[in-house]
C-alpha cells in the first residue's frame, strides 16, 4: 500500500535507472506530500501484483490468522472459530490524507478502503440451556468504508559500520462502517435455525467486527513493515538520504 509507495519514491537517489512504475518526487519539493499520493496510481498494480526485483510480495489476497469468538454465559454461550481467512480488496485504497517529514523518518497517513471481501471456514458451538448446536462450512463477508490509520516511524542502524534505515513496526488502527456477513450449512443445512441465525450474526455484527479487526490490524501492519524494511536493507542511509 502508501508506505511502499513512500520508500520506493527515494529510489531516485540512488539511481538513474528508475523503473517506469515510480514516479521521482524531490525530498525538497514543497508538495512532496501530493507528489507522493500521485505516484501511488503508478504503483497500485506493482503493490496488488509484488515486485519481485525488490523481493516484495503482493499484497492480495491478504491472509489473515485464525479469529476466535467467545461470547455469553455458560447456559447460553456462543463460541466461533474462522479458519483460512482470505481478504481482497486492500489495494483499492484511497489516500484522504498524507503528512510526511523526511527529515525525521515519519509518515502519518489516512485512508479508505471503500470494500473488503472475506471468505474463509468456520467452526460454530451454541450452547442455550440443555440443547447444543454446532455447525461448521463457509463464512463470507463484506465490509465497506473501512477507515484505516497508519503511522510510520524510522530509525538508523548500523550495520557493517554502515547506516541503514529500518522501521519500527507500523501502527494500523480502522475503523469499521457497513458489513455482512454470512455463512453456509449452519447447523447441518437446518432451514429455520439457518437462515435465523444468519439474521442475528448480522444484526449484531459489531461483535465479529470486534473480534476480526484487531487480526486484520496487525496483519496490514506485519506486512507493511516487511514490506518496507525488505526494500530499505537493500541501501544505506546515505544512498537513500544522501
């Protein structure tokens, strides 16, 4: 996403031969920011597809880790667990906003992220009083209008006697608009307590949200950073910043 945008833009310090997807923005030019932002539609296929020149992979689909879910009493408790997450759609973000200070290694930046499509297994126990339910197939879901925060800080490290920038894991906060979800052969096919679940799955989302957002965080988080420090140990800090 953005922060490979912002580390492949000082490529051009190092050399001449810039590839034809990055688009050279001067660390001194007063509108660096929206320089930044513009070269992002250059990037956006090379960020959804990798670039394996620098040993940067793709970032769709995203794989999330296992999300678990636990909620209720013990008379009437509800426990999930997704499996084999899948999420498409992170590339087709939107820059609301960008503040960048080169000087001191830090982005600050804001985005939307219009649409998110999921689609992984789950494994469902509810327990209400004496009866017990369980069910397990597929779960899919939509969220949109994520709003999506990300800092970016950086530091030098020496290396071989060397200066080298690398970054401290990034901080990914979103915030959550409309979503749904649903999935298959709830209970064994049943067709009342199926579809009558998927209507009360939905009209309290909020707490699977609660549950998938922190996992999708640290997922968009994990790979932002190695995507970054993949490209900056490759150059020393006077051949980016000389």
């Amino acid at each position: 996403m953005l922060p490979i945008t912002v580390l492949l833009f000082v490529l051009h310090f190092v050399t001449a031969e810039i590839p034809s997807y990055i688009k050279v923005c001067q660390r001194n030019d007063p509108e660096v920011d929206k320089c930044i932002m513009n070269s992002v539609d250059l990037l956006r296929p090379k960020i959804t597809e990798g670039i394996p020149e620098l040993n940067v992979p793709g970032i769709e689909p995203l794989s999330l880790g296992q999300i678990a879910l636990a909620r209720g009493p013990q008379g009437a408790k509800l426990t999930a667990v997704v499996n084999d997450v899948k999420v498409r759609g992170p590339s087709n973000f939107i820059i609301q906003e960008l503040k960048s200070d080169l000087d001191k290694n830090r982005f600050d930046f804001k985005l939307l992220l219009p649409k998110l499509d999921f689609a992984g297994k789950y494994k469902m126990d509810i327990q209400v009083l004496l009866l017990r339910l369980q069910g397990r197939g597929n779960i899919t879901g939509t969220f949109r209008d994520y709003a999506c925060n990300v800092t970016m800080r950086g530091h030098k490290e020496i290396i071989d006697e060397k200066e080298y920038l690398q970054f401290d894991p990034f901080k990914v906060k979103l915030r959550v608009g409309q979503s749904s979800i649903y999935l298959t052969n709830l209970f064994d096919g049943d067709p009342v307590l199926g579809p009558a679940t998927n209507r009360v799955i939905n009209e309290n989302s909020q707490v699977f949200l609660q549950e998938i957002s922190p996992v999708l965080e640290k997922s968009l988080a994990d790979l932002f950073t190695e995507m970054a420090n993949k490209i900056t140990s490759k150059f020393t800090y006077k051949e980016l910043f000389p």
